[in-house]
C-alpha cells in the first residue's frame, strides 16, 4: 500500500510539475510580447514628429533599427513576479536569471571588455543578483538601456548565449523541486528559454510592422465570421480620426435577397397557403410572393440554413443551420428554430449544445398533427433525436450510421415508424417511448445502390424510395406470419422495382391528388406517375439551368424546381418554365452600384457577371469571363465597368 501511496504521489507530482512548466512558458510568451508592445508604443511616440523621414529612408548603420531595440527590450525587459508556490520557484527563478543575464552581457559589451573578463563578470553578477530585481518588467526602458540593446545586438557576438546558458547551469534555483526528474526539468527550461528568444526575434518584425501602420493610422481591422479582415486607409486621408462620425438614427431593413441554396441542398422548395414559395439562401429564410413579387424573410438564424420542414399545418416551419462563429470569433452552436410563417415570429429554439457541426435533415410527424420533430446532425455518428418541440424536450437519441445520411421521415399513418436513408442503406426505426430499434432494409435480389436519396410514401403505406441508379423500389410491410423465404413480420421489403430516370432520382413529390413527381439527376427530367406508377407526362429541364434538386407542387398544375444552379423554376407540362429565382452558384466577390442608375454588378467565384435591377430586383444580363471575378467598380460616366479578376488582369 506504501509503495503505490508513494508511487500515486510522485506520478502527480511530474504532473504538476509539467502543467507548471506549461504555464510558466506560456507566461513568458505573453510577458515577452507585453514587453515588445509597450517599447514600441513609446518609440513611436517619440518618434512621431519624424514619421515622414523615417518612412522615406531606411536607419542608418549608427543608429539601432526598430526590430533590433524591440527583440531586445523583449529580453531585457521579460520578466515577471515571482510565483508563490514552491513548485514554480525553480523555473522563474531560471527564467529571471537567463534575462538578467542577457542585459547584463549587453551592459559588459559597452564597456568593451575583453570578452574573456565580460564572461566571468557575467557570471559573478548572474550568481549575486538577487531574483526579486527584476521581478516586474519596465514598459518604458531608459535611453541607457536602448543603447545597451544597441551595442548588443551591433556585436553579433556569442556572449549573450553563453551567458544564459552559464546562468542557467551554474546556479541551482533556491526551492526547486525535490524529484529525480530534476535535471530533465532543467533541460526543458532551457530548451523553452531559447526557443522563447528565437521566436521572438524571428516574428518582431511582424509584430513592429503591424503595430507601427496602426498606430499611424494606415490600417483598420475588423472582424467577419471571427477572422480578423485589415483594410487599409486610403492614401489621401490624413487622419481616420477626424473622419468618424456617430452612427446615424436610421436603421436598416433588409429589403430583397437575390439567390437560393440549391447546389448542395436538396428537398427546401415548398409552397405555403400564402401564395408564398419558402426557400432559403445564407442564414434567411426568404417568404417569396411571386405574383405580387414581394419578399418577407425570417432573420432568426445564425449561420447558414441548410434543412427546412414545413408543419401539416402549412402555417409553422422548422429549419435547421450549420455551426459558425460570431463576429467576434466565439462559436455559434447549430440548432432548430420553429417558427410562424405569417407573423414570422420565432415559437421555439431547439436542441441547442445537442447537435453536432450542423443539422443536416429533419421532419415533422403527420400520424399525430406535427406534435413532435426528428433531426439528424452532422455529427460523424449522424445522431437521430426525437423532439416534443412545443416542450422543447428530447424524447429519443441513437446513433444511425457513420456513412452520409441524406433523409428522414415520419411515416405518416404509423406514428411510430422513422424512416432513414443516405449511402448505400435504408433504415426503418421503430418509436417507443424514448428508445428507438432499428431495422435495416434489405435489397436481396435487386442491386444495391450507392446512395439512396429520397422518400415518399403511398396511400396505402408503402415506401417509395429513389436511388442513385435511377430506380424506384416500393417497400411494403409484410402483415403475414414469418414463412420460409418471405421474411419475419412487420418487415418492410421491396415488392416493386421502377427504372424511372436515366442518372439518380433526386426527389420524390407526393400530389394532393395521389400522383407522383419525380425529378432526376443526370437526365433533368420531371416525371409524372399515375395512381398504379405508370409514367403520365414528363418534362425536361434546359441545361442551362442545371440538374434538379428539389419538386414542390404548385397552385392548380404548376410545379416549382429548385436546381444545382441556384435557379427556383415554376413550370407546367404545357407551358414549360418560368425563372423566379436566380443567383450565383459560388462565392459573391465583387458588388458594385451604377453610378446614377438603379441597376448593381456583381461578380463571383463561378465566373459569372450580373447586372441586376434593384427596382424590380430582375436581372438585366449575365456574361461569363474566362475566371471568377473578385472585384468591380463604375467608371462615373456610367457606361464602363472595371472588372478584376483572380489572376490580377
């Protein structure tokens, strides 16, 4: 019992004796770079009456350059209090005399002694000087003390490393710590003392550089999305200062969004009582009324939205967003909203420190008017949570699969079945209380997909699932007893396969009269099924267009398509289709405003240009440049535009 009482405590003793090293050497990082701050704070304001001169020519031989006064004030100057505690004595104590040691080399070197003399004075004065005369550092050094610096870093002789290395073996730190892993511990103190030293002269220039054009007033920062973004001050404004003003009174509102996220989303187009289309781009939820051609939008999100689900009611809606970072860097969890269509006011927030990178699917329940919610998170384990979400309480929780889950539903007579699908599986979970069961759909004879991307379900109950081969499987539940051959009972199996679509069938719409829509990939066909599935009509999407994403239905025969080009479309069989919504299909770069006209550019990362009309918010012309586009600007007659590109032309 002795010797492991014993061998607990000096296994955490290195414990301890580690996390204080840690500390230490984080301390003097910090300390070091306090140093160098405050030495340049006071240089320039020394030197600002001489900021045109020191611009225009470089310092001369005589006279110390800014990166040496500052990695050296950074030596100098490094230290901290002491530290209470016995287990950290030593290594302040090291750390104190591998500074001192170092500005007292510089004093030696100006009084030019013989180097052999100035090392055993450093030595002399390393053991007699008492830890607590440096124990704080000095913000604003002497003048004797930036000569020092001077003749010291002018040398470029090896005094100062042998010195420090001296200090820090000769002496034995008063209350270091008794353990046999004291000489590994003086090793790495060293080790982290150098490698302090090294770094801070390789990255002075860069601290003095960024700190010098601040404080002239060449450069501002701001933050987007918690990166740091440093915009530079144009040359004819002397003073930034005078040119800030208060904000003013009026607010804001946004007023029209250009784009919709249909690229990497699938399954975000519906319809509402309203008259309105609901889709999102960004972190808007946009409410678009394309007959009167006004636009509402719910702002309650974040970060981007990436699913959405609307109730059986048709009034509330749920949509799910990504993880991000505020504007000032702190994380933003991912989560659920719930919300009114008509007064857009937000009814709940859900699942808040549950999910994991983002939401990427979810669902109402039917068989019980929409009472409770499903998710499945971006997490790798793809988590599958049930929701009472007018209690904001979470019912269920399971891991699906590790493989890409593309979406979920409730079945909507059994209110206790949850369908999943997504990489080459089909789950089919059964709700009890809080625990879900889980069984896997089986393919058997017929060939297994690679990705099984949508469902829908008939009248009578049965699944209809769409995959990437282009077929349509339709999956029945067995209700007779377990037979040879035929499966167990309550099973659901495949009793009908459908080649449908040339490519994969991308999404599955279930009609109020019992038809079905499906759209496809490859080919850009919508298709419509009779009651027995038998193809009625069919329609094919123009390729400029892009691939089909997502089928709603529309007000008496129309459609609405949402597609891998950002486009929403409402169409007909007989009239074919009508561009609602457009926008660009990578990042937004370059924005600009005509000069007197209401019209605006912009160019993007997919290399398209578009002039819009910021009246009736159409777009004017497109025009596709041999690269992305990153910047543009108005000549003021109005008629040239100035595009820059990624390449610099």
């Amino acid at each position: 019992d002795d010797s492991i009482s014993a061998a607990s405590t000096s296994d955490v003793q290195d414990r301890l004796s580690a996390l204080e090293l840690r500390v230490q050497q984080q301390e003097d990082e910090i300390t070091v770079l306090k140093a160098a701050l405050a030495d340049v704070l006071r240089r320039l304001a020394i030197s600002e009456d001489h900021v045109a001169s020191v611009r225009k020519s470089a310092p001369s031989k005589g006279q110390p350059s800014l990166r040496e006064a500052i990695s050296m004030s950074c030596i100098t100057n490094g230290s901290t209090g002491s530290r209470k505690t016995s287990h950290s004595s030593s290594v302040s104590v090291a750390r104190k005399e591998t500074l001192s040691s170092a500005a007292k080399s510089g004093t030696e070197k100006k009084k030019e002694k013989p180097p052999g003399q100035k090392e055993k004075k450093e030595e002399s004065h390393s053991n007699d000087q008492s830890p607590q005369t440096q124990a704080s550092p000095s913000p604003q050094p002497s003048s004797q003390t930036l000569q020092t610096h001077r003749q010291t870093q002018e040398s470029k002789s090896s005094a100062p490393a042998k010195s420090i290395k001296k200090s820090l073996t000769a002496e034995k730190p008063h209350g270091a710590w008794e353990s046999s892993d004291d000489s590994r511990n003086k090793l790495l103190r060293v080790a982290s003392t150098s490698k302090l030293i090294s770094k801070v002269a390789k990255n002075a220039d860069k601290y003095v550089s960024a700190w010098y054009l601040k404080a002239k007033g060449e450069y501002i920062k701001m933050f987007m999305r918690g990166r740091p973004i440093t915009m530079f001050i144009p040359s004819d404004v002397e003073n930034y200062d005078d040119m800030r003003t208060e904000l003013p009174p009026e607010k804001l509102k946004l007023e029209w969004v250009y784009g919709y996220r249909g690229r990497d989303c699938r399954a975000n187009v519906y319809l509402l009582p309203t008259g309105e289309i609901v889709y999102f781009i960004a972190s808007v939820v946009v409410l678009f009324n394309y007959e009167e051609r006004t636009q509402r939008h719910y702002l309650g999100h974040t970060d981007c939205v990436k699913c959405l689900a609307v109730h059986p009611d048709k009034i509330r809606i749920a949509t799910g967003q990504l993880a991000g970072v505020d504007k000032d860097g702190r994380p933003l969890q991912p989560h659920v909203r719930v919300w009114d269509s008509v007064s857009l006011v937000t009814l709940q927030v859900i699942g808040l420190g549950t999910f994991e990178r983002g939401v990427g699917c979810l669902d109402f329940s039917k068989a019980d008017s929409g009472t409770h919610l499903c998710v499945i998170d971006d997490s790798n384990e793809h988590m599958l949570t049930v929701w009472d979400w007018q209690r904001k309480s979470k019912i269920a929780e399971i891991k699906t699969t590790n493989e890409v889950v593309l979406a979920v539903e409730f079945h909507p007579t059994d209110a206790n079945t949850i369908i999943t699908c997504g990489k080459s599986h089909i789950f089919f979970w059964t709700w009890s209380g809080n625990s879900l069961s889980r069984k896997q759909g089986i393919f058997g004879k017929y060939e297994k997909p690679k990705f099984v991307q949508c469902l829908a379900f008939l009248g009578n109950g049965d699944v209809l699932t769409g995959d990437s081969g282009g077929i349509i499987l339709i999956w029945g539940k067995t209700t007779v007893e377990a037979t040879p051959g035929k499966g167990p009972k309550g099973v659901y199996q495949i009793s009908r396969q459908i080649k449908a679509h040339d490519g994969s069938v991308f999404t599955l719409c279930q009609m109020r009269n019992g038809m079905l829509l499906t759209g496809g990939g490859k080919d850009r066909k919508i298709i419509l099924w009779d009651h027995d599935l038998n193809p009625e009509r069919e329609i094919e999407v123009p390729d400029q267009y892009g691939t089909i994403r997502a089928v709603a239905e529309g007000k008496a025969d129309q459609f609405l398509v949402g597609t891998s080009r950002n486009f929403v479309l409402r169409g007909t069989f007989n009239d074919g289709f009508l561009v609602e919504v457009q926008g660009h299909t990578d990042e937004l770069w370059g924005l600009a405003s005509h000069p007197f006209k209401d019209l605006f550019l912009t160019c993007a990362q997919d290399r398209q240009v578009c002039m819009w009309n910021s009246v009736d918010h159409t777009l004017e012309w497109t025009r596709l440049l041999d690269e992305p586009g990153h910047c543009a600007d108005f000549h003021p007659s109005g008629a040239v535009v100035a595009i820059g590109t990624h390449s610099g032309r």
